[in-house]
C-alpha cells in the first residue's frame, strides 16, 4: 500500500524538525481529543497532534534518506 505525501506535509515535517524545539510530547488535552506535542516555534508555541507530528517527521525523514541515497 502506498501513502502518498503533500508537499504541504513534508515542508511541515522539515519545518518542525529543523526550526522547532519539541518541548512536550503526547500531552493529553481531553477525553475526546487527540494527545499532542507542544513545539517551539522560534518563540511561537504550538500545538500539533501527536500522530500528525509523527507521520510528517517520519516522511520527511524518509525524504531525506531518499534524497541523501540517490545523490550518493
């Protein structure tokens, strides 16, 4: 099965790996929420969903192995 990424997901994915600091991991916000991570913006705090944050850094991770390999 294929997952296919938006360009959107993997600039999020680079974005929240290379300039954010993740403070927090798997916050619990409620019974009917989602747990989230709490990242460092440079000095802007947000909040994302933890599966999201995970899937995004995951994939641009992949990414950059894939890119890293083919150059090689």
């Amino acid at each position: 099965m294929f997952v296919t990424v938006s360009n959107r997901e993997l600039e999020a994915g680079r974005y929240w790996k290379t300039e954010c600091k993740l403070m927090e991991v798997n916050i619990q916000t409620g019974i009917f929420s989602e747990p989230v991570n709490k990242l460092d913006c440079a000095g802007v705090i947000i909040n994302v969903r933890t599966r999201t944050y995970n899937r995004y850094i995951l994939e641009w991770q992949s990414y950059e192995n894939d890119k890293n390999n083919v150059m090689n």
